[in-house]
C-alpha cells in the first residue's frame, strides 16, 4: 500500500495547498515535512485531521471497486480504444480517488504519464514526472517497473530513443520481481523492439519483435501480431533481407485488413511504400504511397511522410510537376500542424529542401540542408536520413563543378552509412 506520508503529499500538492495551509492548527511544518518524507509515523488522529483537512476518508470499502475499475482503465491505455470512453474512465476513477485513500492510488497516478501522453498532452506528462519524481523513493517493483516503462514512453515521443531504451531496460529488469500477466510483458518487448528499430539496432529489433510476435499469436491477438509483423519487415528490410521483409509487411496487411484496423493498413502501405523505393522500384513504392493519401481517414503525420516521400520518389524519377505539386501539399499540411511536433518537424525539413531544389533556390537549399537539416539529423542521430541528405548535397554540387564541396559531403553520407550498417 502507499504510504500514508506520501499520500499526504501527493493530494496536498494537487490541491495545490502549502505545507502551512495544511499544518495549520494540527502540527508544526517541520512535523508535517517528516510525515510527508516518511521520516516519522504520526498518530491515527493526527493523520484522521490531516486527511479530514484534505476532503479523504481513511476507508478501505471501495478498495476492490477502485482497484476493479483501474484495471479496466489501465488495460484501455494499451488497446485501440476511444479517448471519449478512456476520458471518460478516467475521471470516474479520479473522483472515487479525491475522496477515498487506496493502495490503487499511486499505481494510478503513474498510469497517468501513460494517459497524458495518448491524450497528446505531453506538458503534463511531465509535470506528472516530476511531481512523482518526487515520491519515487518509495516506490515498490511493481510501481518502479511502469514508472520506468511510462518514462521511456515520455522519452520516445521526444524522439530520445537512447534515453527511452535506458528505461525500458530498468523496467525489464523488475520482470523477474513481479508478477504481470504474459500480454504486458509482450507489450514490453515489442516496446523495446520498436525503440531498437528507431536506434537502428536491427537484430535486436529483430530478436524482441519475435519474442512478443509469439505471445500476442498464442493469444490470437491479431493487432499485436500485426504491429510485430511491421517492426520485422522494416528490420528486414534494413539488412536487404526483401524477400522476409515483404512477407512480414504483408502479413500486416492482411491482419489489419481482417481486423479492420486502418492504422495498421496505412501503417503497412507506408512501410511498403519505403521498402519498394529502397528496392528500386519506384512505380510499386507511389503505389502504396498514394493508398495512404487518398484514404481520408488518414492522419496529418501519415500524410506527411507519405507526401513527402512521394516528393523525393518523383523528384528521383525526375518528374518534377508531381514533385511540385506534393511539395505544396506538404507545406499546406506542415501550416495546419504549425506547431510542428517532434515527429512532424523531420518533414518539415524534406518538404522544404526539396521546396528549394525545385525553385532552383540553389543558395537557399545549400544554407538550409548545410546549417539546419544536417544538425538537425546528426542531433537525432537519424544516419539513415544522414546519408541520403548529404548524398543529395554532394550530387548538388558536384552537379555544378564544386568537387571539393561535393568530396566533403560523399564522405559525410559515406560515415552515416556506416553507421546504419553497424549491426
């Protein structure tokens, strides 16, 4: 159960009540310090008045109720599920939580960092984190172990996959602590696959997907499988492994079809669509390109990297007025996402580089790729990108008889493909 001390804490500071509102006339700031960071247990009535002040009841009689309805809602986080009904959840547990001290207590305001970041509302996912920073001393296996996994969560979305990875690997550390069902260790797994396949660690990629990918079809979870079955055909495909690949994309195709899932569809046309232009075949890579475009249920992020690469696959093929005329898509859909999230922003870049090149902004694409895609990806550690950016610097100038510029950025496009080529 959560300790009384942090308890205390936790609701004082979201009722946003100081130390002195909440001693006032019951004991001594520093006597509720050592209360709140368990340096001393008070008296039950101390804690009766203290609670009392804060509006909760010490009464366990709704515990199995609370902790009935915080499953459902923490299973509803992991699944495909509507944010009304989610929200919905939510706030029916939060109000049987402002009145009621329960040992569920804690293990829902971590899941919280889960649910703000499903809601996109990644300001208070942390501030989330650093309230329970906090309290996270006292944190027991179960707790550390979603605690660890939701701030690989938190660092994925920032794109901090390096960071992510060092957490996911403190959460699969407490597996052999605790007791979870097969499911939510699966759910790690594949977690851990994906943030090695955005590192570019591919056989590792390779080894987690499997591991989940044999629970989830035991459990004929065919959204899992699905899920699984990409993270396999884009690590397939990185080691030229096309034949696997195309199985892998395939096979999610048809669960995403069967369960009629049109993100995993767009997903997997969108994984297709990169497999094939990286195979050579352009016509087939528009192909799968163009489904996710014309599917009007798809999001901006999936239109972006869909118009974008069909910018580069037309650019290649140099048929420069549909290269044109999705370069101005793009820029339309990077203005209704100005914001431009961690995600969104990589497109931001391509659209533009090749908004420039079109131009025949020659100066102007030299700048931008030079002081600002390039940092941006060497940041990122996207080598991937890395490479064929500076390939497409390098053919720019030695286009134009600027061989020394041009040898600078072959072998700047030469050490990003070495370093994907490292597995």
């Amino acid at each position: 159960m959560i300790e009384i001390g942090s308890f205390i804490k936790l609701q004082r500071t979201k009722q946003e009540m100081t130390q002195g509102d909440l001693a006032k006339g019951i004991v001594s700031l520093s006597y509720l310090s050592k209360i709140e960071n368990l340096k001393t247990e008070a008296s039950p009535e101390i804690i009766q008045m203290l609670c009392t002040r804060l509006g909760i009841q010490i009464d366990n009689s709704l515990d199995a109720t609370i902790q009935e309805k915080c499953k459902k809602w923490y299973s509803m986080l992991f699944e495909v599920n509507d944010k009304k009904d989610i929200i919905a959840t939510y706030n029916e547990i939060q109000n049987l939580m402002d009145t009621n001290l329960t040992e569920s207590l804690l293990l829902f305001e971590i899941h919280k960092i889960r649910y703000y970041l499903i809601l996109g509302d990644f300001d208070e996912a942390l501030i989330k984190i650093n309230e329970l920073n906090e309290i996270s001393g006292t944190f027991d296996n179960l707790h550390l172990f979603y605690w660890y996994k939701f701030r690989g969560n938190y660092c994925s979305i920032l794109t901090d996959f390096s960071t992510a990875i060092y957490f996911y690997k403190l959460a699969e550390e407490k597996l052999n602590k605790i007791e979870l069902e097969e499911h939510e260790i699966a759910d790690l797994q594949y977690t851990i696959g994906v943030t090695h396949s955005k590192l570019r660690n591919t056989l590792e990629a390779i080894d987690y997907s499997n591991r989940a990918l044999e629970v989830f079809m035991k459990q004929y979870n065919f959204i899992r499988c699905a899920q699984c079955h990409i993270i396999l055909g884009i690590s397939y495909r990185r080691i030229r492994m096309y034949d696997k690949a195309i199985k892998n994309l395939n096979l999610a195709l048809h669960l995403g079809q069967l369960s009629n899932k049109n993100q995993i569809i767009l997903l997997t046309h969108q994984n297709l669509g990169h497999l094939y232009s990286t195979k050579g075949d352009p016509k087939e890579s528009i192909k799968h390109f163009q489904e996710v475009i014309q599917d009007d249920t798809a999001q901006t992020i999936d239109n972006l990297n869909s118009v974008a690469a069909l910018v580069r696959e037309y650019y290649n093929i140099q048929d420069y007025s549909n290269a044109w005329k999705f370069v101005e898509q793009g820029r339309e859909l990077i203005r209704q996402d100005s914001d431009r999230e961690p995600y969104s922003k990589h497109y931001y870049y391509v659209i533009n580089t090749y908004n420039y090149l079109l131009n025949d902004e020659f100066e102007k694409f030299e700048k931008f790729v030079i002081q600002e895609f390039i940092p941006y990806l060497n940041k990122q550690k996207d080598f991937a990108t890395l490479s064929v950016y500076s390939e497409l610097l390098a053919n720019h100038y030695e286009k134009f008889g600027k061989y020394k510029k041009a040898s600078k950025y072959y072998q700047v496009a030469n050490f990003a493909y070495k370093q994907i080529t490292n597995i």
